[in-house]
C-alpha cells in the first residue's frame, strides 16, 4: 500500500516546472498533476489505514463496511497515481527529446484500465485480491518502465548539457583554426588545449558506456532487480557531471585566451 512513497522519493531528481506554466499539456502540467494525485492518495491511504485499525480493534460489520469503502477508494487513487507519474515521466521525457521505453504507453494504459476493475460493491476480499494484480504489475513491468525512465532523464540531460558544450567547443576550435590562416593567431597552445578538451570528451564516452551497461542489466538472464541497477548505473553516472564543469572551464579559457589575443589594447 506504500508504493506511493517510494514514487515520490524517486520523482525528487526531476527537474522542477517553471514559476509560470503553460496552459498546454506539457512536463510543468503533468508534474502539477502528479502533486495534486499524490496529495489525493496521501489522504485516501490514510483514511485507509485509519478505517483499517478501527475495524481491527472492534470486528463490526458497520466498520467493516466503512473500511472496505476506504479501501475502494485507496486503491483507485493507487492505480491513478501509477497512472499520472509514469505520464510525468513521459512528458520529461519528451521535453528532453529522448526516447521513450517501449512499454511504457503500455503501462500507462493498464493502470488507466485496472483503475475501473474496482467495482463500488465490491466485497473487501475481493478488492485484495485485485490490489494483487497491482503488486504483481508493479514487480513484473512497472518498476522496469520507471527505473529505465529515471535513469534517461538523469542521463538525457547530462547529454543535451554536453551536446550544447562540444557545439561551442567546435565552434570556438574553427575560430582558431581562422585565426591561424589569417596570421592573427598562433595555433601554440591551443593545440595542447585540445588534446586536453579531447581526453574529457573521451572520458565522458567511457562512463556513459559504463552507466549504460549498468542499468541494461535489469535486462536478459544475468538481470538484476531494476531498483538496484538504477543505482549502480546512476553511481557511474555522476562523475560526469564533474567533467561536464570541468569542459565548462576550460571552454571559457578557450574564449578568454582567443579574446585576450584579437583584442590588442
């Protein structure tokens, strides 16, 4: 009945919308939405549990019934909350232009769909054994689709950050190479700067690879729990962030040096 937690604690890492949001449906909205669902089963679940000790404490069929109509109404908000986070992981998704997982309009589609199998005179029984069908969704394709989403986000953003850094860095490396057929600059020591600016791009290759290996192996015959392989690959990932900064700084010494040699005083 907790998985809740567990998604909100996972949705930290996203980015947060914007001050002012668009009115078309965007990340900003579906994360908007996502808050507003989570604060719905926050209060279902509690209701929930509160109607559940009640009844513990004193087997009556009136509070029996009152729990089994808290319990309807937890386990629809369950299946809806599923069903707006992994839309909010989509929207993220798309908005970073990244690929989606391949089950995951799947996914978003059957916890649209399990939502309406809770029937309003439904004994509490047999709403357990249909939360089961939840669990057992949650364990077999749920999980796989979140963790493969949340390791794309974090690693298409670090991407696209990179991408718009390599854009200048050839951008400023054409300047040069300008510079030095016009006579106006001399290619020493921007040539050892490459090689410098070089070796980061080729480090960033190497743990992208090595992140990348590490979350598909929630995949195949050697497959490893998808919570756990998230945090190994996320683990491998987060050095890159320091070498992005690091491409940054050296980016902008690039700059200042072409600057500092056009501009005579």
């Amino acid at each position: 009945m907790k998985k809740a937690a567990l998604i909100l604690s996972l949705f930290v890492f996203l980015l947060l919308p914007p001050g002012a949001y668009a009115q078309e449906f965007d990340f900003a909205k579906a994360y908007q939405d996502f808050i507003f669902t989570q604060t719905e089963y926050d209060q279902a679940d509690s209701d929930y549990e509160q109607s559940k000790n009640s009844y513990l404490k004193n087997p009556t069929l009136t509070l029996k019934e009152e729990a089994r109509k808290k319990t309807l109404i937890m386990l629809k908000s369950r299946d809806e909350l599923f069903r707006v986070y992994l839309s909010a992981l989509r929207m993220k998704l798309l908005e970073i232009k990244f690929a989606l997982p391949p089950k995951m309009d799947d996914e978003i589609s059957w916890y649209k769909g399990h939502k309406e199998v809770y029937k309003d005179d439904d004994p509490l029984e047999t709403l357990f054994s249909k939360s089961k069908e939840s669990k057992s969704r949650f364990t077999s394709d749920t999980s796989f689709v979140i963790y493969e989403s949340l390791f794309d986000i974090s690693f298409g953003e670090i991407q696209n950050i990179r991408g718009d850094q390599e854009k200048v860095y050839s951008s400023l490396k054409n300047s040069i190479d300008l510079g030095v057929k016009e006579g106006i600059l001399v290619i020493d020591p921007f040539n050892r700067w490459f090689t410098d600016i070089d070796s980061i791009i080729t480090e960033l290759d190497a743990i992208n690879l090595k992140a990348k290996a590490k979350i598909a192996k929630m995949y195949g015959t050697s497959s490893i729990l998808p919570k756990n392989s998230y945090n190994s690959a996320i683990a491998d990932l987060i050095p890159a962030t320091a070498k992005i900064l690091e491409l940054n700084q050296f980016l902008t010494e690039f700059l200042n040096a072409i600057n500092a040699r056009l501009i005579k005083p």
